[in-house]
C-alpha cells in the first residue's frame, strides 16, 4: 500500500508538537513547511503525496495545477472552513478533506472572551493598573442579562455560544437560512429573519461560514439597520465584515465596540511576528487605534484540546483516504449544498 508522505504548509511549533504526538499512531512522512502554500512555495510538495493547509493558505486553480502535477493526491485541511479551497477547480482531481469540528468550544469561549473584555474593558484596564493607574474613568460596561444577543448561524459552533449566552441571561435571537426549529424552542431562543436581528440585537455575533451569500453580510447598509451603540464580534472569517463600513461606523459611534478575530486581508500579517515591522495596510492599522476594537489574530480555535482534535482527524482523514475507506471529511462543489449522490458511496469522485 503506498505510504502518505505529507507537505504540511504554515506550520508552527504548536502544530509539529501536536500532530508528532498524534503521529507516534500512524508512522507518516511528515514535512513541516514554515511557508504559506501558494503558486510560488506549491513546488515544496514535490516527492509528497498529501498536503495539509491551514486557513490562510491559498488553494487557488492555479496552485491545485501544480499539486496535481507533482503528484499530490490529497489535499487534507488543518480547519473547519474551507473558503480558501477552490472548490470547482479541484473536483475530479485531487480528494478535499477537512476537520468539520475540532473544538466549537474554543470558538465560543473566545467571541464570550472578546465580547466581556469589550464590555467591561479590560484589555484597558490591564494596561491602566500595571501603570499603577487605578482610575476606572470610561471603563464603565453594561449587564448582559436582559439584553439581545443577535447569532449569526447556528451551526455547531452558533449553537455552544447560544449556551454560554444564555448562562449570562441574555435573550436571543438567531438567524440561519437552515433554521432548526425544535433546537430552538428546547433552548428557549427564536429564529428571526436576518433584518430582525439587526434591529433588536445589543451585540452580534458571526458564526456562519464565508461563502458567495455572506460575503461582507456585514456592511454599510446592514449597520444602518443595527441599534445605535451594537457591538460586533466576529470570530468566523474576516470577509464577513466590509471593514472601511466598520470604520466608518465604529468613528460614527453608531458600532460601540467591535471584536474581531478574522479579519479580511488577515493572510499577510495573521500569525507571524510584525512587532519590528511597518504595517502597510493602513485598514488594518486604523482598526488597531481604537480603544473599542479588541482584534485577535486567529486564535479562536487555540486550545490544546482543539489542536490535538485537528491532529487525530487529520490524520484518520489521511488513514481514511489512502485505506480506501468512507471519506465522511471529504467536501467538494456538489455536497457543500446538496445531497451528493456520490458522496454517499464513500467518495466525491
Ligand atoms: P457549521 O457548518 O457547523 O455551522 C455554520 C452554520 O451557518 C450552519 O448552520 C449554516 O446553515 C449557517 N449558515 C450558512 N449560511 C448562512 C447565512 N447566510 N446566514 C446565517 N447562517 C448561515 O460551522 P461551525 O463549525 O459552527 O463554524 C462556523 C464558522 O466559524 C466556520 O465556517 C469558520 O469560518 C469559522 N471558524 C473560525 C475559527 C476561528 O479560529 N476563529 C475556527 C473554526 C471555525
């Protein structure tokens, strides 16, 4: 049986350290690439048969040319969304895998994380006490409890928020083009149409996937329709959000603070070190002068539970593929909205 020899691009200390230890199992080939896949770095899976990219990793029509013709024949995803993967260009020539949940606690947690430091301020006051400021002028938050939160797709993370929101007492509501009817009357919330929720929300949070239809879902005429004061958080991808809308919003006062772990254009600057370097993206850099916008770079996933998560079904997605076995991770064009046929009998293709 031919042995799986895999490229895994973006890699970090945390992913060798996790996916060596999950590794210990199966005995794989695995390169740990620094360099994010692209048309350029795609020639380093040369002499591999598997890569494995992460979410700010570019697999466009262009880079698959060049995997399918160094002979790769899985393309097996570190995460979740999939948005980065050229779907159409890839069918019929090489297997997309994904890890469908790792962890949608850890997502959760932190857009609850985000949402509570924005609230109360702390990443503010932090800073204020270590410089022996004890004042706790303009630091002052709202109670949650009573107030409407607004989730944006119900999905398997939107659902655990819903959980940790309730606890806090909030009322919610939700929006979701494939709305679950009875998972809401058992958690005591209600499915309102998308316009509703802008309306009635004190705090909206992003947990739908980035596709055609949610492209910018947040944007100049959607904000116009929020409450005076929203707070926005957004831990699903950055292009959710129109970020210049955002701005102009957050310098209107109309947005009362925005925490935002995904962020549009994230791919050049997310996860690496730019402490000693020149931001050049002058979006990014307004973003990071407001006292209310709290931005994490991609780390709503980073937990260890969820890192060893992605480790072991990357892996089993890997065992999976080259045992000939039901590839249940599998995603292409046909059964992202659809029942597919083929999908059923164990592959897309
Ligand atoms: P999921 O697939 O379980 O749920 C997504 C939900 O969004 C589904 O219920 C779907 O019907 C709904 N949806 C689809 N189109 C919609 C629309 N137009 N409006 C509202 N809802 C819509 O996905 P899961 O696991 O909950 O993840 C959600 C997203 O979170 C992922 O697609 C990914 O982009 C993001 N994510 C972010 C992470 C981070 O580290 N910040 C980590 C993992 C996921």
């Amino acid at each position: 049986m031919e042995k799986a020899r895999v490229a895994m691009f973006d890699s970090k200390s945390y992913d060798v350290d996790s996916f060596q230890k999950a590794n210990k199992e199966y005995g794989y080939e695995i390169s740990f690439f620094k360099e994010n896949l692209n048309s350029e770095t795609a020639v380093l899976c040369q002499d591999h048969n598997v890569v494995c990219p992460f979410v700010n990793d570019t697999v466009d029509s262009e880079v698959i040319d060049i995997l399918k013709s160094k002979g790769i024949k899985l393309i097996t995803l570190r995460s979740a969304g999939y948005n980065n993967v050229d779907l159409k260009a890839v069918y019929k020539k090489i297997h997309v895998m994904h890890v469908p949940q790792y962890s949608p606690y850890a997502v959760a947690e932190h857009a609850a994380a985000l949402m509570l430091a924005l609230n109360r301020k702390t990443h503010r006051a932090f800073y204020r006490t270590r410089d022996s400021n004890f004042s706790i002028e303009g630091l002052i938050g709202f109670d949650m409890r009573g107030k409407t939160a607004g989730v944006i797709g119900t999905g398997k993370i939107g659902r655990v928020m819903i959980d940790i929101l309730t606890g806090f007492g909030m009322n919610i509501v939700a929006y979701d083009p494939y709305a679950d009817e009875d998972y809401a009357r058992e958690k005591g919330f209600k499915y309102v149409e998308i316009q509703e929720l802008y309306g009635k929300s004190d705090i909206i949070t992003l947990h739908c996937p980035l596709t055609k239809g949610t492209y910018h879902i947040i944007n100049s005429e959607s904000l116009s329709r929020m409450k005076d004061g929203v707070m926005i958080v957004n831990t699903g991808r950055g292009q959710l959000i129109d970020t210049r809308a955002l701005i102009k919003a957050l310098k209107e006062k109309k947005v009362s603070s925005a925490g935002l772990d995904v962020y549009e254009e994230e791919s050049e600057y997310f996860f690496e070190d730019f402490s000693s370097k020149v931001i050049s993206d002058d979006v990014l850099a307004r973003l990071l002068t407001f006292p209310n916008v709290l931005v994490t770079s991609h780390q709503g996933f980073f937990t260890r539970e969820a890192l060893n998560n992605i480790a072991d079904t990357t892996l089993q997605n890997i065992k999976k593929y080259f045992n000939d076995e039901y590839l249940d991770n599998e995603i292409c064009y046909r059964c992202e909205n659809t029942e597919c046929v083929k999908k059923k009998k164990g592959r897309c293709f």
